[in-house]
C-alpha cells in the first residue's frame, strides 16, 4: 500500500512539473502557428519570443509596417461569401479606403462579381490558396500548383496580372512553405492586430468588434478581419473614422515602405531541404 501510495505521490509531482512548463514554440519538425504579443495602452506588439522572426526576416514577410509611421493596412481574409462583402467595399468606397483580400479557390469559383468589383474599385487580391491546406505538410510542388491556381484564375476576371501577396492559410508556415513562396515571388503577409473574428457562430456585436480593434491599434499595424464576420461589417465604418481621428492614414501594401521584422540582408543562399529551392538572399537596404 505504502509503495502505491508513492508511486501515485510520484505521477502526481511529475504531472504537476509538467503542466509548468512553458508551451513550445513550434512542432518538433519546424512547424509554426502564426502568433504574437499585442499591443496594449500604445506599446508596440512583438514577435521577439515566437521563435519564428529570424525566419521572416530570412524570408521578407511582413508582421508590421513602419511602426514609427501613423499608417495602417487593412487587410480581409475571404475563404467564403457570407453576404457582407458587398456592404465592406461600400464602406471602403466611401471612406476611400485600400484593402487588401486573400481569396481562396472556392471564392474565386463562387464570387467572380465580388472579385471583379474589388478590382475595378481600386483594391488589391492577394493569395490564400486554392484549397487552404496545411502549407507545412504538403510538398514544394503542391504549394506551386495551390498559388499558381488562384493566380491563373483571377487574371481573366479581374486583369490583375501581378499577385506577389499571400497570406498562408491559418497562420501554419515552416521554413519550406516560406522558401517555396518566396521562390515563387510571394511576400507572405501576417498581421499585427487581429482577434477572433471567424466564427460566425459567436458573433458579439459590433461594440465588440470596434473595441477589440482600436485597443490593438499601433503605427504600422498590419489589420487582419475575416470578411464572414456581421460584427467586422457593422463595425467598418467607425474604425475607420475612429482611426483616422487619431491620425491614421489608411495605405495599400503597395505603399509599404519599411516592415517589420527588417528583410535580412543579402546573405549566401542555402538550399531549404525537401523544396529543391534555392531561395534569393533578401536584398540589402537601401538609404540611409
């Protein structure tokens, strides 16, 4: 009975260890879940301890712009139509406001009218795969023919000849996918203010949305909203004007000057294994 008893004292204590200790960074292949510290009572938001910067510096992808800038950058992530993209570019329109929207193959199947209009009215699409998979377990191939897909596909309906942004489905990336898409001539974009905005099961109203926008607000930010969302809608047109009453100017990535983190500077080029890619050193920076 004594030794059941420490035995049982024993798992409990180990238990007990294990639970404090912090969570990893990434999966034991490299594997990483895009996250980051926001920004709180005007402090800049970090990635300094995801364990990922040094591979988006590598790579040239954008967490932030310049955040010594009052800019932002707005950005909807459209992997389906739930009946408020309409009403998001009448708002855009009559603020005068850029965005950016990553479309998915079922989108770009389902909404050519929407896609047209984003284009005809000045705003950017971007890449978020054909069929949002796991960019980190499918091959070098299989990320080509996914981006190359959607490329193709919007060119006849929009005449958008260039797509050179992309943003990985939920957030999943390794060095590999990184390699791939830079390869490919893709600037992968994260984001800087986000919150969770996708279930369409668990809207909260548009205070809600408003709120949880303007607290992370910085210079530079990088604003991620999923396009499925009532309260995203609802709320576009106050956080624009509350933005821009802080002094925030609204720009196109095309804009984007400076990001964070910085592109490393030019740098041997070193085979990423498994890709059969070669990515281009990041091009050293130019001013002062």
């Amino acid at each position: 009975m004594n030794c059941l008893r420490i035995i049982a004292t024993i798992v409990i204590l180990l238990s007990a260890g294990q639970a404090s200790l912090p969570m990893p960074k990434a999966h034991a292949d490299g594997t990483f879940h895009f996250g980051f510290k926001k920004s709180e009572n005007g402090q800049p938001p970090s990635i300094d301890q995801e364990g990922f910067k040094g591979l988006l510096s590598r790579y040239g992808a954008v967490f932030t712009g310049n955040m010594s800038a009052p800019e932002l950058y707005l950005t909807f992530d459209n992997g389906y139509e739930n009946g408020y993209t309409a009403g998001i570019l009448d708002v855009l329109k009559a603020k005068q406001v850029p965005a950016i929207f990553f479309v998915t193959g079922h989108y770009i199947k389902t909404q050519p009218e929407l896609l047209k209009r984003m284009a005809q009215e000045g705003h950017l699409i971007g890449n978020h795969s054909w069929s949002h998979p796991d960019m980190s377990v499918i091959s070098a191939e299989q990320i080509k023919q996914e981006l190359d897909k959607v490329k193709e596909q919007v060119l006849p309906l929009t005449g958008q000849k260039e797509m050179k942004y992309l943003r990985t489905p939920r957030g999943i990336f390794n060095e590999r996918s990184l390699a791939v898409s830079k390869q490919l001539g893709y600037t992968n974009v994260f984001w800087s203010v986000a919150y969770k905005d996708w279930d369409t099961a668990s809207q909260k109203g548009a205070q809600y949305a408003f709120d949880k926008v303007m607290a992370q607000l910085h210079p530079g930010a990088v604003i991620l909203l999923h396009s499925v969302s009532s309260d995203n809608a609802r709320a576009l047109g106050r956080i624009i004007d509350a933005a821009k009453a802080k002094g925030y100017q609204f720009k196109s990535l095309d804009e984007m000057k400076s990001q964070s983190p910085e592109p490393a500077p030019g740098a041997a080029p070193r085979p990423v294994p498994g890709t059969g890619f070669v990515p281009a050193p990041a091009p050293a920076p130019s001013g002062p």
